[in-house]
C-alpha cells in the first residue's frame, strides 16, 4: 500500500515534565487523510500530544511514526509538519506573502515556483487580496487564514491544529469552522490532528475524536459513537451535555430511585449499580414511557428552548424542550419520559466525572 | 504630582548640567553663578587635541559596544538554550564587570594584558577590551531580557516550517530582537563614552578619550575649557543616542 506515507501513530507515547507525567502511554492512530480531534479540557494532555508529534516535547518513551517514518528523535525542522496555534504566531517584521514563503525559502525551493505556490495558498484561504499587508494589519480572523495558508503552502502530508478557532469571536469561529471542513474536502490526503476543548468543533470537523482527561485516552471513536453510545461518564458529559443518573440494574431495565425504568441492559449483571446517560434534548415533558416525576427546580429560556432542571429523586434531571407556550413554575411537580433506545446504560465507576 | 517632579528634577538633574553650560561660555565666576560671555572655550575644545580627543572616545565607543553587543547577544542566546542553573551561573558570571568597581576592572585589564604573549599595554586595544569587558554585561542584560519576553512561539512555527536553528536565528529571532538590541548598544556606547576610573589606568599617550581630558582640564583649574569640552562631550553623545533611536523605531513592528 502507498498510502504509509501519511498518517500518525502514537505508539505508547508517555511525555513528563520533572517527572510530572502529563501524557500517559497514548496509543493512537490517525489515517491518512483523516481529521482526528483530540477533545479534553485543559491539563488532560492534549496540547502535550500535538507537541510530541511537531517534536517540541521529547517523549520519555514510546514511539511517533508519520507514515512509517518514526520521527521520534528528529528535530522539528526535519519532520515535515505543518502547525496552526491559537495565537498564529504570524512573523510581525514580515509581509503576509513572506510569512506564507517562509518555509518554501527555509526548503531552498525555486523562487519561481515559491512565487505560484504562495499564491495558490492565498487563495485557498481567501487571503489573496492581502499579499502586501503586515500581520498588524490583520484582524483575527485574517492573522489565523493566513497561518493556516502559511502551514499549507509548504504541502505538508499533516497538519497539526492546536485550538485555532479559540482566540476567535463565536461568529468568526462558526464561519472559520466551515472554512476548515472546505480546506479538507479540498486536500483529502492530508491528515489533521486538531486539538480542542470544544466539542461543537470536533464534532463538526473531526471523522473520528479522541477524548482525553488527566494525560490519558479515555475513548476514541466517530462523533456518532461517541454521542450515542459513549462509553464512560466523563465521554458522555465532555461531548455533548448528558444526564447521568445514578441507577440499580433489575431484570428487564433498572431502577432509579423509585421509578422503573425500561432500557437495554446488555450485560451488566442485576443488582449491580450502574450510570444512566440520557442527553436532555431527548427528555421530553409529559406522560409517556419511562416515567421520571419531580418538581422544578429551576428554568431557563434560550430563544428556540427551554432548558427545565427537574429534581427527581434527590437528583437534578436536565431536559431541554422546544420553546413552551406555557412553561411550569418554579416548584411545580412535572413528569418527564425518553424512549428506551434513547438512554445507555454505563457499567459504573468508570470515569466518576 | 509634577511639583515633585520638578522639585526633583530640576536641582538634581537639570540645574548642574545647566551651570556646567553656562561655565563653557563664562569668562570669570565670582559670584553665585559664572558671568561673562565667550565662545573662546568652544573654539579651543573643537580643534587640536580635544578633536582628536573626542575622535578617540567616539571610535572606542563604538568598537566597544558592537564588540559588546556581539558577546553579550551571543552569552544571551546560549544562556537561553541551557537549562536554568547553567543560566544562573552565566547570569552571575557577566554581573561581575557591574558589581566589581571599574578600577578594579581596568586593574585587571592592565595586569592580564601586560605580559606576553598578550602584551597590548601601551595601545589602543587595552582601552577598547577594558571598555568591552565594562558594557557587555549591560548589553547580556538586556539583550537575556529580551529573549525571555520573546514569545517561543514564533520560533517554534519556524521550525515546523523547516527552518534549520541558525535560520529561525537569523531571519526569525533577531530581527524581532532588533529594538533590543539597538536599544542595548545606545546604553552601552553611552556608557563607554562617560568611562574614565578605568581608562585613567590603561590609557596611552596617543589615545586620550574625552572624559580623561576634562578630567585633565578641570584637575589643572582650567574649569571653563573643562565644561566646554563636557558640554562637547554630552552633545556627541546625544547624537549618537538619536540616531540610535531613529533605528530603533523603524525596526519596531508593533
């Protein structure tokens, strides 16, 4: 196969700072022309994992490959990376097209040929009109098309992204979201790693998303697996929001609290104690299966929603519902109901949150 | 607010460097302030030995600060790539010519440079490697400064680009040090120029910096002939300080 040129794997790659481990034995591999998203909040060792691969950290063991090249002990320069970080770190004392050149001359490249592929890049990120301007000239927006033109024009087969949308306005960053989504359609064979701690971002971009927390893999899996079917706590709650309630396996579903509730079991044996996650949006208000009555404990309008924090059984129970003609009081003693193939059933003890 | 600035400033700072003008155009001071009006001090201080004596201070100065300049980037940059005690140690090291008085520094200077095979005693060179040694800790300083407040970012993209090391150095850190390191050789050709507890010790016949002239004026009573050449010496150097900052600000990219 040809395609071994491209693509990263992480082979139980372990980094620490003064024996302090922040990245433990990750394990991971990104395709050839795949986006994987690397989603955590922050300290879980994210950034960590982008670094070891750009090669600004030196892992104290494990391997990095790109392709089937193992780059773990050459320095940045020899790797063939492009990178985006958050602040752009565009080169203030150059123009835009000597930013975008820069790494072409850094390669020794032809300057006729530097000349095209500078603006060929420019192009691609809409920036072509700008060629002259100073960095300071740019707004945000503009400083980070044009680091990304930058990372491109050296066509690199991977492209690093370490939370480029989070110094953004959220307008900008949804227009920037789908820029990104066109510069992948348009370079399939380049594979992008994409750190972020925004789920709405690796849930738009990434084909698959890697969940970290405490300088570990916690799940890896498509947005649609992860979604529906995450397969801890902490998964179900980092992507996407969810209700996570405390239950008891029975015979043909579980019991929270008083309520019996339907829903597939799998293999968890009775009577041990479980994780229901049920996402709010797929709460609905009213009688209907699956049951769950308590009193409101607080309400909040968000235009085209109402989000209702319910109290049932000593346990806050989110839904949230299209806009209501006539929401319940605060106080007032409401049913909710999901259907059964709308909740998953999580072994407990994993995660804790 | 500016009361006390004033209060401050104008008997501390302002008011000795203006009676050092006044005194360069006096002919007698008898009373409080010198009186009489000449410019026969000026003519006296810009030819002949006082032009060869500021010609001299100008070309150590500027030999000694891009020497200076040269060493101290060259310590700051290395200290920033070693871990954080060698970089104490380097830190140390070059505070020494600052915390040593400069009598002791031109002592030094004169004992180590006095034997062969490093027999310099008697040139020019021994005045210009005494002043090096004095303004390349401020020009380490201030260039090490510098380098912590740059962010590591910018170099780190060059890199991931395929720059090599020196070429990240070269097209990428100095350029954005550049108002630093203007900014350092301003303070150091500024302090070479007003050098003289060292320079008194080294100094040849043949290579007399201003400030040992003044200092040679105003010791034989010449008080007058002492503050024309101050007053020469001063406005050299403010000179040169302004065509620094001229630099400086062309280079300043945000």
């Amino acid at each position: 196969m040809s395609t071994t040129s491209s693509g990263i794997r992480f082979d139980s790659v372990t980094v620490a700072y003064d024996g302090n481990v922040v990245l433990d034995a990750l394990d991971l591999t990104v395709g050839p022309g795949e986006v994987m998203a690397l989603l955590g909040p922050s300290g879980s060792g994210k950034t960590t994992a982008l670094r070891a691969v750009a090669g600004f950290v030196r892992p104290a063991s494990g391997r990095v490959f790109l392709g089937d090249r193992d780059v773990t002990d050459l320095p940045p320069h020899r790797r063939g990376i492009g990178m985006v970080v958050q602040q752009y770190a565009l080169f203030p004392h150059m123009r835009v097209e000597d930013n975008v050149a820069f790494g072409l001359k850094a390669r020794k490249v032809a300057k006729a040929e530097i000349r095209t592929r500078v603006l060929e890049a420019l192009e691609m990120t809409g920036m072509g009109a700008y060629a002259r301007r100073h960095p300071r000239e740019l707004s945000g927006g503009q400083q980070q098309r044009v680091a990304i033109a930058r990372a491109l024009a050296i066509r690199p087969d991977v492209l690093l992204l370490d939370e480029p949308l989070s110094a953004l306005d959220a307008q900008l960053r949804s227009g920037m979201l789908a820029e990104l989504a066109r510069l992948h359609r348009e370079l399939p064979d380049v594979s992008i790693l994409y750190v972020t701690h925004d789920q709405v971002e690796a849930l738009t971009l990434a084909d698959r998303i890697a969940v970290m927390d405490r300088a570990k893999l916690r799940a890896c899996g498509t947005p649609r697996e992860l979604y529906r079917a995450p397969a801890d706590a902490f998964t179900a709650s980092f992507v996407g929001g969810a209700n996570l309630l405390p239950v008891t396996v029975g015979d043909r579903g579980v019991s929270f609290g008083d309520a019996e509730i339907e829903v597939d079991t799998g293999g968890v044996a009775r009577g041990a104690s479980a994780t229901l996650c049920v996402r709010p949006h797929l709460v609905g208000l009213g009688d209907g299966p699956n049951r769950l009555t308590g009193t409101v404990g607080e309400i909040q309008w968000r235009g085209a929603t109402h989000r209702l924090y319910v109290d049932v059984a000593g346990h806050r129970v989110m839904a949230d519902l299209r806009e209501l003609k006539a929401p319940p009081a605060h106080g007032e003693s409401v049913s909710l109901h999901f259907a059964p193939e709308d909740a998953v059933l999580l072994p407990a003890g994993v995660g804790g949150g | 607010m500016w009361t006390v600035f004033f209060l401050l400033f104008v008997p501390l700072f302002a008011l000795p460097l203006l009676v050092v003008l006044g005194a360069s155009f006096a002919t007698h001071w008898s009373s409080v302030l010198p009186s009489g009006f000449t410019t026969g001090h000026y003519e006296a201080a810009t030819r002949g030995e006082a032009l060869q004596a500021l010609t001299t201070s100008l070309v150590t100065a500027v030999s000694a600060s891009l020497v200076a300049l040269a060493a101290g980037t060259w310590a700051a940059l290395a200290a920033a790539a070693l871990g954080k005690r060698y970089r104490k140690v380097l830190d140390a090291l070059f505070v020494l010519p600052v915390a040593v008085p400069s009598v002791v520094v031109g002592l030094a200077t004169l004992v180590a440079f006095s034997q062969p095979p490093m027999l310099l005693n008697g040139t020019r060179w021994i005045v210009i490697i005494a002043h090096a040694v004095l303004v390349t800790a401020f020009a380490y300083q201030s260039v090490s400064a510098a380098i912590t407040r740059l962010d590591p970012a910018y170099a780190q993209a060059a890199a991931s680009l395929g720059a090599s090391p020196a070429y990240v150095l070269w097209r990428v850190r100095l350029p954005l040090l550049l108002p630093s390191l203007t900014a350092a050789a301003g303070l150091c050709f500024a302090l070479s120029m007003g050098e003289l507890s060292a320079t008194m010790m080294l100094y040849p016949p043949d290579w007399t910096p201003l400030p040992v002239l003044i200092y040679a004026a105003t010791d034989r009573g010449a008080l007058f002939t002492g503050s024309a050449l101050a007053v020469v010496l001063m406005a050299a150097t403010l000179l040169v300080l302004l065509a620094v900052s001229r630099i400086r600000t062309r280079a300043s990219y945000r």
